[in-house]
C-alpha cells in the first residue's frame, strides 16, 4: 500500500469545479474499501455490513424479478432499473469488500473496478432518490388499485419506492470513500440513457401492461413539450440531490475530524 495517499481530506470548492473532477480518478483506492468509523485497516463489522447490504438488495432483486417478470415488462420502468442498479452496486461492493479482506495486506485494487463502482454508487444514491419523490408524488395512490396490471405488494412496494434511497444515504455516511460535486454528471446521464430507451420502446411500438405506447403518462411522446419539461425538470432534480448527497459526504467528513476517525496526511 506504499506510494498511495490515504487522506480523507475533502478538496476545497475551488478544486471541485475544476474538469478533472468530472472523472473518477481517485489516489487512495482503499478508502473505497472501508468504513469512515473504523479504526484498523480492515474491519470484520464492515465486510459483514457490506455482505448484508448485497445480500438484502441481490435477493431483492432476484425474487422481484421471479415475481413481476410479466413476459418481460418489469425491465421497462425506470423504478426497476433504479432497484436492479441497487443490486448490482450492493453486491459489486460485497465482492468487492471480501476480496479485499481476505487478501495480503499489500494487495492493491484495479483502478478499473473502483472506478466502475464509484459511478454505479452514485448512480443509484442519486437515481433512487427521483425515483422516490416521482413516484410518491405522481404515482401513487393510484398505483396501488389492485387491478392495476402493474401493481406489486405492500412489501416490494416499499422495497422499491422507499427503503433504497434511505439505505444509500445511510451508506454514505458509513464508508470512506470521497464524493466529488461534478458526478452530477453520472445520474444524469443515467437518466438520458432511460429516456433514450422509453424513446426507442415508443417508436419500437412498444406497449406497457395496460397496452399504451408509453411507459409513464409524463412520458408520452405524442406531448413533447410534457417530454421536454420533464427531461429539464429530471436533469434539475439529479444534479440537486446529488449536490444534496455531496453535501452528506461533506457532513460526515466534519463529524469523522472532530472524532479523530479522518486521516489527513500520509506523506
């Protein structure tokens, strides 16, 4: 581990907006692999966290998509790839954490695949956020008339629409890994891909569960000028709740100072 700087200091805003900041490189590649509170270089608690989180979110996932495949349709909303982006990062995180832990102390982790992590986190913290607030605000109760074709249960409806973005915000302030204020760009990028998909699924003829051409009535493309405020109002919401996100970051690097669990110089 020699040669890597392992400070947990947060840049200054100046040094945020610089355009390098967009991308995800990232000198200490361990902090991605620890929990902000422990002491010792590798923590027990922190691998079984991990392994619980992927364990929830993977089974979740797999048991979702058993139950609603409905001849495909569940991969067509966007709260399904938000819940599927939730599995994938939990459990790219929990092999990630073990690997770790189990090998020799002067293992180092691929760049690669922390990089990948790194934008599949904040994908997902920021992703299930907008998919919370759509969907409480927009969308239910009328979901859950049980002749909706797309209803689900009680449990998968709060699994989906509200446990994640509680659990991601919690798991931020848990791991030591930096947040950067230019990663807005993931998120929203997220969300342009999703919407280049609805897009396609419209001109595809594609048709939801109730037969319409569109996936979400505020997603229907013979109203485009209903399309281009949503587009705006989505990249608006992104960009503010993973400001919102770097903002817990921020508090949990004051908090982990003022108890002495922050490093600030390895040199």
């Amino acid at each position: 581990m020699e040669g890597y700087n392992h400070s947990q200091e947060p840049l200054s805003l100046r040094e945020e907006f610089r355009c390098k900041r967009f991308g995800l490189s990232h000198d200490s590649p361990f902090n991605f692999l620890r929990s902000q509170w422990q002491s010792k270089p590798k923590s027990r608690c922190f691998l079984v966290y991990r392994c619980l989180l992927g364990s929830v979110f993977g089974t979740g996932v797999i048991t979702y998509t058993v139950t609603y495949f409905q001849h495909g349709h569940c991969f067509i909303y966007l709260t399904n790839w938000s819940f599927y982006m939730c599995g994938i990062t939990s459990v790219y995180a929990a092999i990630l954490q073990i690997v770790y832990h189990f090998k020799k102390e002067s293992w180092v982790p691929p760049s690669s695949l922390i990089k990948c992590y790194w934008a599949c986190f904040w994908i997902t913290l920021c992703a299930e956020h907008l998919v919370a607030i759509t969907y409480w605000t927009l969308i239910y109760p009328s979901d859950r008339v049980p002749t909706n074709p797309t209803y689900v249960s009680d449990l998968f409806n709060i699994w989906t629409h509200a446990v994640p973005p509680i659990v991601f915000t919690v798991d931020n302030f848990v791991v030591a890994q930096p947040a950067r204020l230019m990663h807005f760009v993931y998120p929203v990028g997220f969300g342009l891909i999703y919407l280049g998909f609805t897009f396609i699924f419209y001109r595809a003829g594609g048709r939801d569960l109730r037969g319409r051409s569109f996936i979400y009535p505020f997603l229907d493309y013979s109203k485009p000028a209903k399309i281009a405020l949503f587009t705006a109002a989505g990249a608006i919401a992104l960009t503010a709740f993973s400001g919102l996100q770097y903002g817990v970051y921020r508090l949990r690097t004051c908090l982990a100072h003022k108890f002495g669990k922050l490093i600030l110089d390895t040199s």
